[in-house]
C-alpha cells in the first residue's frame, strides 16, 4: 500500500501497473501531473499478514490541486501471488 501511495506521489506509472492485479489493471495509467500527494493516513486493515493471500487496507490520501485541499478515501484489495502483494480493487468513498 505505502510503495503505491509514493508511487502516486513521485508520479511512478510503471511501479502503480507492475503492483495491480492483472486481472484489473488498465492497459495504460495517466497519472495528473496537476495532483500534490501530502499524506497517507492507513485508517484500518484486514489480513494482509505473513501468512495470508488477501488482505484490505483503508486509508485516506491527503492531495492539493489546482481545486485546493482534498481527501481520497479508499477501501482497497490487494491479494498476495507468488510472493508479490497485487492491488485489486477498491471502494472509494
């Protein structure tokens, strides 16, 4: 969750496609140039341990753009293969 959170932030496409699922993940990843990540607050999480294959993480993205101050809040999935963690999907809210 942290590598993809800084890899919004230092606009890394490549790392955000490597990390998501292929299952889910789109073709390609426009990234706004215009979007300041400031913080990553994890709000809570589920599984995810050493020893699971699945996991939640929810947390919220503190940015600034050209509107002002936001907040992206996201309830995410990630699920582990071959060692690898994959983002899934998620539910922002």
């Amino acid at each position: 969750m942290r590598s993809r959170y800084t890899a919004f932030a230092i606009g890394d496409a490549a790392h955000l496609l490597r990390s998501w699922h292929p299952s889910t993940r789109p073709a390609r990843l426009d990234l706004d140039s215009e979007v300041r990540w400031l913080r990553l607050d994890i709000l809570a999480k589920s599984a995810g341990g050493p020893f699971d294959a699945q996991g939640v993480v929810e947390f919220a993205a503190i940015h600034r753009d050209a509107n002002g101050r936001g907040v992206l809040r996201e309830r995410s999935r990630f699920v582990r293969e071959g060692g690898h963690w994959f983002y899934v999907d998620g539910d922002v809210s």
